[in-house]
C-alpha cells in the first residue's frame, strides 16, 4: 500500500519549498515576523558585521542530491519507504529595472526509488532550458504548458529544485539581518497537478570559511503547504501537506551568489481518495553544492 502512494507523491514532498514574497519592491525587505531561534552556527564566525553586495550576471553550475524518508503516519517505523533525486543544472540571474530575471539548464535528473532508478521519460529531451522572473518579490516561470500536459514525465518536479538555488540577498547585509521572501510553483505529484507554496525567513548569521572562500552564512526557516487534486488510473485523488523546514546557506561575500546548502524538511501529507484519508510523513534532506 505504501509502495503506491509512494510513486503518486514522494517527488512531491522532497521537492516543497517554492515560496510567495512578503513586500514590494525590487530588493528584499527586512521583515518583523515572529522570527524562530537562529541555527547554532557549527564552524567558527569571523569578527565581520557588513556586507556590501555586488552582484554579477555570470552563470553557476550546481548539484542538488535529495533523500527522503516516507512513513506511514498510523504505523511509523514499521511501513517505509525512501526516494533520492540528484539533479544537475545550471543558473544565471540577471538584475534587472523592475526585479530579476533568471535562465537555468537542467543537465540531469535522476530518480532512485526503492525498486529502481530512472531518467527523466525518453519524451523529454535534456538538457532542458527553463525562464522565469522576479518582479515585485514574485518569482515566476516562463512556461506555455500546462501542468497536466507535463505530468506525463517528471521534468516539471525540477522546477522547485531550481527555484531553491535561487537566493536573491539585498544588496547591504549587516550580521543578524532578516528578511523574508516566497515563491511558488506547480508542479506534479504522480498524474495530479499540485500547488506548492513556502514562506521562507532569512537571518544573517556571520562570515565563515568555507574551503578556501570566504562566505557569509545564512539560515533559512521554511513553512510549506501544498494542495492537489486529479485522477490516478479510476480513482480521484486529493493531497494536502503541509510542514517545516530548516537550512544553512553558503553566500559569496562579494557578489552574495549561492555556494552550497544543507537542510532538512518534515512534511506531513493527508491523501483522501475513495472517500479514504492516510496520512503520512516524509523526512527529506537536500544539499546543494556548487560545480
């Protein structure tokens, strides 16, 4: 039983993260939220308090690896499963008069299940270009299809791992600075098309060695939540999740582009179908390194 309800959302719960934005305007505003207590930070911190951010438009090479956790919520740690992704892609973004524009090339997408591993469906040509804007902290994306026409394949379930190496910092950081942001993405959780939304808050925790760079280390606290609703062979399906999540981020201290992150998300996910509703909850981590 699991085993199927794993191959309709697995993609979907490692991959929530997309975000909606909390302010206008083109550069990220400090925010006043209910902040949670900052991530310890676990490498020592040099004594820099300020930051001035030059932001370039060169392109960067990444790889995203992903592994997840699925249980039954009724019978933890007795009914299992678990899912990897790794994904290699490309990124540019582009500072622009009213926000920001970014390009990216997915160059693989490798799926690893329980039973088997595969590539992205035959139908889909690779490597894959994907557009997209931020204007008035709304990230969107440039695609003309439809998401029920791209569930056929899991192309479109790369789009949020794209979207979570896309880190725009204001262009003055000072040490325990925050800010928030969001973005959101459809993407598909077996045939049915969902909805991912995550408010995310940033806070500036200091300037650290990270190999031989000097980066400026982030903390991000994420809430996810999810909807969906379709068809899975005869049967109607509706999904909803919703969780948390909790990274460290590596920033250039110069140009503020992204290096590498670390960070792990609990999702709990109610799927009714039949007029049946199992929960289930799914630990993931991600970690994201620069090529």
């Amino acid at each position: 039983m699991l085993s199927r309800y794993s191959r309709l959302f697995s993609l979907l719960l490692i991959l929530v993260v997309a975000c909606r934005p909390a302010s206008r305007g083109t550069e990220p505003q400090p925010a006043v939220p209910e902040i949670p207590p900052p991530i310890a930070p676990t490498r020592p911190l040099a004594p820099r308090n300020s930051w001035a951010i030059l932001p370039t438009n060169q392109p960067h090479n990444y790889r995203s690896t992903i592994t997840s956790i699925l249980e039954s919520g009724d019978r933890p740690l007795l009914v299992r499963d678990s899912t990897s992704i790794a994904a290699d892609f490309s990124l540019t973004l582009t500072r622009e008069t009213r926000g920001f524009s970014y390009s990216a090339i997915l160059e693989t997408f490798l799926v690893h299940g329980a039973t088997r591993a595969s590539r992205v469906p035959t139908e889909v040509s690779l490597p894959f270009s994907l557009n997209g804007h931020l204007e008035s902290n709304q990230l969107t994306v440039d695609s003309p299809a439809k998401p029920e026409e791209n569930c056929a394949s899991q192309i479109i379930s790369a789009i949020p791992v794209i979207q979570r190496a896309i880190v725009i910092v204001p262009l003055q950081l000072q040490r325990d600075m925050s800010w928030t942001d969001s973005t959101s993405a459809i993407v598909c959780s077996g045939s049915v098309p969902v909805t991912l939304i995550a408010l995310r808050n940033y806070r500036v925790l200091g300037e650290t060695s990270l190999g031989t760079r000097q980066a400026i280390l982030l903390e991000r606290q994420d809430r996810t939540l999810s909807t969906g609703e379709g068809a899975e062979g005869q049967h109607r399906i509706q999904l909803k999740s919703e969780g948390s999540g909790q990274t460290q981020l590596f920033v250039d201290t110069v140009t503020g582009s992204l290096i590498e992150t670390t960070g792990t998300n609990i999702t709990t996910l109610i799927v009714t179908t039949s007029g049946r509703s199992q929960r289930f909850v799914q630990t993931s981590r991600e970690h994201i390194t620069e090529r």
